[in-house]
C-alpha cells in the first residue's frame, strides 16, 4: 500500500532514504533547510557521490514520487509517515553526540501534527532518546497521543547505501511497548516490498533498537581494531597479518569479513558512534561495560600514528624536505566522504612534520581540500607521483589496488611504496625492484611464502 511519506535530512542517510522509498511506490517528500542542497537534487544531481543513487534519483522524480522541499508545514500537510534522517555528529570537545539537529526536527513538526502521524526515526541516537523524543511530540502536538514515535535504525554502508536500503541483511524496529500504537503496522506498509523477500523483520522495544544500532557499529570498529592489533604483533615479529586473517577467518565463528588490517577505520559513523556510546554508557552508571572501547579507538589512532613513523623511518628519520605523494583521501573507496579519513590525517600529520604531500583520489578531492587546503593536490596517480621520494596508498580504490609498477615508475624520485591497506601484492612491487611496506605484513626476504618457495 503507497504511503504518503517525509524524510527529513537530505545528506547520506536521508537522500538514500527517500529516494528509495519513492522507488518502492510511495509518495516522498524530502525535507532540509539547506536550499542549495535541495536545489540539487531536485535537477536530480546527489550532492556527494554515491554509485546508483542518482539514477533512483531522477528516475522517481521523473515518476513524481518524489519531491523535496524546505518547509515542515508542505511536508506535515502530506505526509503522515515522517522519517528522522539528520545528522549526530561529535559534540565539539566531548565524546557525546549531538542532538541538536534531531531535537529541531521533532520541536519543528510535532505542533504541525494535527492528525495522526508515526514518526519513524533513523539517525543513531543515545539508547533513551526515542522515549523522550516521544514525550515531546506528545506533548507539543495537536493530535497528542495520536502521534508516536518508532525507531527504525539504519544500516546502510556508503558506497552501497542504494543496495543496503532496498535489499537490507534485516530491518529493526523499536516501539514503545506502553503505547504500541500503529508504528509496526505502518513499518509493514512501508517495507511490504521489501519484507515479501523473508527479510528478517525484529521488532523491539525503543531502548533495544536503539542499542541495536550502537552495537553493531562498536562490533564493526572492535573487529577492525583486533586485526590491527595482531598486525602490530605480527610487525613485532615479522609475521603476516593478512595470511594470520585468512586463517582465522575460515572459522565461521569469526569470519574473514571486516578484518582487513591497515590504517584503520574513519568516516562519519564508527569513530563518534563509539564515543557516543561510551559517553552514554558513563551517563548510565554503566561505563565498565564499555572501557574496552576506548582501547578500540586508541588501537585505531595509533594505526594512524605508526604510518606517519614508517613513512619517516623510510626517509631516513626526517621528512623534512621530503616529497610524498599519497593515492587515496576519502575514508573507504566508493566514497567521497573525508570525515575523520585516516588517509588525510596521515597526509596532514606529514606535510606538518616539513614534508611536500601531494594527494590524488578518485572522487573526493574537491571535500579534502575543504578540510586540507594546505596539501597539494593532483588530479590523477602520475601527477601525484612525479618526483615522490615515497608513494603512499591509503584508500584501496580499485585504481590503485590495480595498479603496476610500470605506472608511476617513470615518474618517482624513489621506488618505495608504503601500503596502508594491504591492497596491493608485495611480490609484484619487489620484483620490479620497489622497496614495499604494509601493515602488518613482513618486509622483503622475510615473508613466508617467498622463503618457503625458495628454500
Ligand atoms: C558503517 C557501518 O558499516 C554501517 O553498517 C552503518 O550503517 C554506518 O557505519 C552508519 O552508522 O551509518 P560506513 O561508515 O559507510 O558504514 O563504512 P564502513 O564500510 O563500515 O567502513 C568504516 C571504516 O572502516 C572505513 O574507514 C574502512 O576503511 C574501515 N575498514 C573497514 C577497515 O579498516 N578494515 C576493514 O576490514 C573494514
């Protein structure tokens, strides 16, 4: 049955949100007070980039289901599903999260509600924020008990936010269990389309759903970090970190995925979410529960750290002078998002240290240079390459990962390559004479497979 359907937020999450929902068969309406933004994608362009989205995009605006539009009240007149989809980001100075932009959304609309509505929120939030969320918009609108609160977390990845929406591993829903309302029948309306596929469907109270959320992301970051901590071990002794992953994760118990060693994760979701948590956790009289978090964290920004000191060990103990040319900015391939990138941290902490950094990526070198105006920047591999006296790989874009030697060779000062997320073959690089660093990974006439293959 085709809903009449807000969003509220246009970034990542809200843009993806209501351009699938539109696709499914509902009626959509997107909802930011950023003009430019909207601007955008109503002449179907996506503000950042996001592989297939804009085809979705303009296809349902093209249909007209979709519309997008600044003014709650268009939006309180049309729809009577509403979708929080704003922004959490790191309080400035505290590890908490701030709510100031899912607060306003609910201030905003619920004295417009004037007949019954579910708002279903999206964004990650504290566990206890829904239930108060819920209070307000009870309390501030017109149609009182008639409006509920659900919470509907999301788990889209970038760069397959399209795929993730439309096709989820499963869909979580939290209602208050002393009001339970319509929310749930509502949620089935709205993903009939996706629940005839046997999507598993968990319905919850609002505190779990919204733990669901935290947990899977400070499982993510914690699984990243454990690898990254054995690839320091295996750096201590000359072992193999990525061989060590492959082992142990033919136990189906552990599993390989999310376990590649390397300059850690970033992003606009896994660092300040796993604050967030603790943060909330401490607020809770429940901190010991999630100390070990802060070594996750910790294992992450060391990882960070350590490859500004291979990079400097590399140039002989100074970077002084130095050029280097780093292939990759943005926090994962597929993306053009350079919140919190470990690649541009690196890039930043060396050109501090006296070093001339040159960055190239694919598709988010116009964002970079927003947070980095003072790096250099190139507009392809070679380019970034010419005259390095060391090569950093730090996002594996698939440009990268398939690149030979023969590429940039012409091009350095130095055939030394640094590689910060294992993406490239070591035995490719050596034998065409490159001196090659991984994380984790043992350095040339050390690693096992070339001496057991040559003994
Ligand atoms: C993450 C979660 O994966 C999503 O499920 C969640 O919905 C989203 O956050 C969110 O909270 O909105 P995303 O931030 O798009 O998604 O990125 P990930 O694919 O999780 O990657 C995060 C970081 O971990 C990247 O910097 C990536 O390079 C790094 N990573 C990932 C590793 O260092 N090693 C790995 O093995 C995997």
């Amino acid at each position: 049955m085709s809903k009449n359907i807000a969003v509220f937020g246009t970034g990542y999450l809200g843009a993806t949100h209501a351009a699938c929902m539109a696709e499914l068969g509902h009626e959509v309406i997107g909802v930011d007070i950023d003009k430019a933004k909207l601007a955008k994608l109503e002449a179907g362009e996506v503000p950042f980039f996001e592989p297939g989205l804009e085809e979705v995009l303009r296809r349902n605006i093209s249909a007209g289901r979709l519309q997008f539009s600044d003014s709650y009240e268009e939006a309180a007149r049309f729809a009577d599903v509403h979708f929080i989809g704003v922004g959490t980001p790191q309080k400035t100075g505290e590890f908490a999260a701030d709510l100031t932009y899912v607060n306003a959304v609910v201030e905003t609309l619920a004295p417009m509600l004037n007949r019954p509505a579910v708002i279903f929120g999206k964004s990650t939030v504290p566990v206890g924020t829904a239930q108060r969320l819920g209070d307000r918009a009870r309390e501030l609108s017109p149609a009182g008990e008639a409006v509920e609160v659900a919470w509907n977390p999301e788990f889209l990845r970038e760069g397959f936010a399209v795929q993730d929406t439309l096709h989820p591993d499963r869909l979580v829903l939290g209602i208050d269990r002393e009001r339970p309302g319509r929310a749930e029948e509502v949620a089935r309306q709205v993903y009939s389309a996706i629940l005839e596929k046997d999507v598993p469907f968990i319905v919850t109270d609002l505190a779990t759903s919204e733990l669901v959320k935290t947990a899977a992301n400070s499982f993510l970051a914690t699984k990243i970090s454990f690898i990254n901590a054995m690839a320091e071990v295996c750096d201590a002794v000359n072992a193999d970190v990525t061989v060590l992953a492959d082992a142990i994760g033919h136990d189906a118990r552990i599993g390989r995925r999310f376990m590649n060693a390397g300059i850690g994760f970033g992003g606009g979701c896994l660092p300040k979410d796993i604050r967030a948590f603790m943060a909330r956790a401490g607020e809770l009289g429940a901190d010991q529960a999630l100390t070990f978090l802060r070594e996750v964290d910790n294992i992450n920004m060391r990882r960070r750290l350590r490859m500004v000191e291979v990079t400097r060990d590399v140039m002989g103990g100074s970077l002084l002078g130095a050029r280097v040319a780093v292939l990759g900015a943005a926090f994962k391939p597929e993306s053009d998002d350079v919140r919190d990138s470990p690649a541009l941290n690196i890039a930043g902490q060396i050109q501090l240290q006296g070093a001339s950094v040159t960055v190239y990526d694919p598709k988010a070198i116009k964002n970079s240079r927003t947070q980095f105006p003072t790096l250099n920047y190139a507009s392809n591999s070679i380019d970034a390459c010419r005259g390095a006296d060391v090569v950093l790989v730090l996002t594996e874009w698939p440009e990268f990962s398939n690149m030979v030697p023969e590429e940039i060779e012409p091009h350095v000062r130095n055939r030394v390559i640094i590689d910060g997320r294992n993406c490239l073959d070591p035995t490719q690089w050596e034998s065409s004479g490159w001196e090659y660093h991984g994380v984790g990974v043992p350095t040339l006439g050390r690693r096992t497979d070339v001496d057991v293959r040559t003994q």
